[in-house]
C-alpha cells in the first residue's frame, strides 16, 4: 500500500479553522497535502483525521503520524488538557488515535511543532533562545531555549496569545477578555476591520463595500490582501496589529530575552504588511531600550506549513527514540 520510502511521516495541523496534513520527508519537504474545515465535536474531528490519514496512506507507506495541536497538553503530552478552539477535553488523544489508525501517533503543541520546523528547517536554526509566535486564528508561541522547548513545570508554557493587554477588553475563548490574541491574530484583524468600520463611512474602502454586501466575507486572509492593495481599512487595521505585535513582543522581551523571534502562522505570511512597524514599537516599548541588545525579529522560512513539517518531525524523532531507549529523544524538544 502506497509509495514505499523509508523515513516518511505524516504531520496534521489541527487548527480551530482548517484541519491540514501531509506527508513530510526528513528534510522537511512536503510530498503530498490534504485540507478540510476543523469539525465541531469529537467524533466528528477524530473521523476526519481518520480519513486524512487514510488518504495519505493509500498513496504513500507512512511510519508515524504527528499531530500539532492548538491546545494545552499534559507535560508527557499524552493528554490534550484544554482547548479554546478545539473540542477534546482531558483526552488521551495520542493513544486513541493510534489505536484507531494502526499507526505510532505522537502530540505536540502546535506552536512547538512550528518552533521544531523553524529550529531544523528554517528560520530558527541559527537562533541560541528563540521564540516562534504563531500568528494565525489565535496566538500560539514555542521557546526555544538552547535548542530545546520550554514548557514550564506543567507542559503549559508559554501561552502567550492570552496574556492581558487590555483589561476588560475584548471577550475571548479562553473565558478571559483582552487577550494579546484577541487583537494580533487574524480572527482579531477581522474584529479591528469591523470596529474601524462602525467608526467610519467606509471612504474609499473595498472592504466597505465587500462588508456591507457580505459581512461573512471578512476574513484575515481578505483583509491582508485588500491591505496588499492600499486599501485605508486594511492598511489601518495592520497598523493597529502591528502595534499590538510589538507591544506584546516587549512584554516577551522583558521576561524571557530571547535572542530570535520568528513570526510564523498564516499571517506569518503577510509580514511585509507590519513586521517593520511592529519592529520599531517593539524597540521603543522594550524596558531599557536603547541601553540593552534587541532579539533579532524574523518571518517565517516556512509559512504557515510550519506547524505540519514540525508535526512531522516530532513524530519521526519520538519514533526514533521510542525504537532506540539510547537516542536523544530531542525531536520533541526541539
């Protein structure tokens, strides 16, 4: 069944948009990718990465599968704890799905698995304490610290899309209001889009009219494109963001000093739209600045794909370490 090759994985992003998987060889490239909305319910999403799997395996021989999971996760990553856009609560996800697949299946953080990526394959490799924030439906970050992940005591660490920047501000999915994600994210970027919007008569803007046609037509992805464009309300709304970014990067500067900060996600992407703006807020708002050596601030090397290549990775690592009791299980900790 399927190509036969001797170290292909397969890493699946699950995110609170869009359920992404590909096989992923062990340089990190990409052989073959698959997408589908992010279900609501369990057994609706356990279904789909069931049959994700199963389309990949018809076409390819896989060794493991990685998922990278926009969640809490116990400290053995066994047990997704808690997720604000997913549906599994103290699940043994891991155990379950390998039952269900026939196959070794291994978890991370889906912002570890991006730190992962970014360490061996791209923007992070040359990075001593590294930070990689996700920018995408909400905010995800894995720290790398000396090359491996820091998880904190419990395997929680760092959350800090949810970090209050603004007391009593926008409500959040983690049951908190004014999270730094609830306004540097793409869900967020809409919501600013929106609130500039109701402040205006919309002038010259496209998003103006493509709202008022069809408020569901807003989306991050839309927004940056419109931004791309000139249009003021994008371009406004990114302005916003990227000081948000920065302010929040200054905040991550002042506990953890990171040397590298690597802004991947899907709107790692667009960062020629706010990364320079954000840069100068974060050089401005950083305690000491100008007395104090900066963190150099990059995009991505490898997009929004880094969650899955890094999916990818964990899962042929552990593997590798779970066949051989003397390797360094390093693939999960970067």
């Amino acid at each position: 069944m399927g190509i036969p090759s001797n170290d292909l994985t397969i890493g699946i992003d699950i995110g609170g948009t869009s359920v992404r998987a590909a096989v992923v060889d062990a340089h990190g490239s990409m052989l073959d990718t698959l997408r589908a909305a992010t279900p609501p319910t369990v057994v609706a999403l356990e279904h789909c990465l069931d049959r994700l799997v199963g389309e990949l395996r018809d076409r390819w021989s896989v060794r493991a599968v990685g998922l990278a999971i926009a969640g809490f996760l116990s400290s053995d990553r066994q047990v997704v704890r808690f997720a604000p856009h997913l549906a599994w609560r103290e699940a043994a996800v891991p155990a379950q799905m390998a039952q269900r697949l026939g196959l070794p299946v291994f978890a991370e953080h889906d912002a570890n698995s991006a730190a992962v990526a970014e360490l061996h394959f791209g923007a992070a490799a040359r990075g001593n304490n590294s930070l990689v924030m996700a920018l995408g439906t909400g905010i995800g970050a894995g720290m790398l610290m000396n090359g491996h992940i820091y998880r904190g005591s419990f395997g929680v660490a760092p959350e800090l899309g949810h970090l209050v920047v603004v007391p009593d501000g926008r409500p959040c999915s983690c049951g908190k209001r004014g999270c730094l994600e609830r306004y540097c994210s793409g869900t967020a970027l809409v919501d600013t889009v929106v609130e500039l919007l109701a402040g205006s008569d919309g002038g010259r803007s496209m998003l103006a009219a493509e709202s008022a046609a069809d408020p569901g037509s807003l989306t991050g992805r839309r927004v940056a494109a419109a931004a791309a464009e000139g249009d003021p309300i994008a371009v406004a709304a990114f302005a916003d963001l990227a000081r948000w970014l920065g302010q929040g990067m200054a905040v991550i500067a002042d506990v953890f000093d990171p040397d590298l900060i690597v802004i991947a996600g899907g709107l790692g992407m667009a960062s020629g739209l706010y990364l320079d703006e954000a840069r100068e807020h974060y050089a401005r708002m950083v305690t000491g600045a100008g007395h104090r050596e900066l963190a150099r601030i990059r995009p991505t090397q490898l997009g929004e794909n880094a969650g899955l290549i890094g999916a990818a990775q964990v899962a042929r690592m552990d593997l590798a370490a779970a066949e051989s009791p003397a390797a360094d299980g390093g693939g999960a900790r970067g």
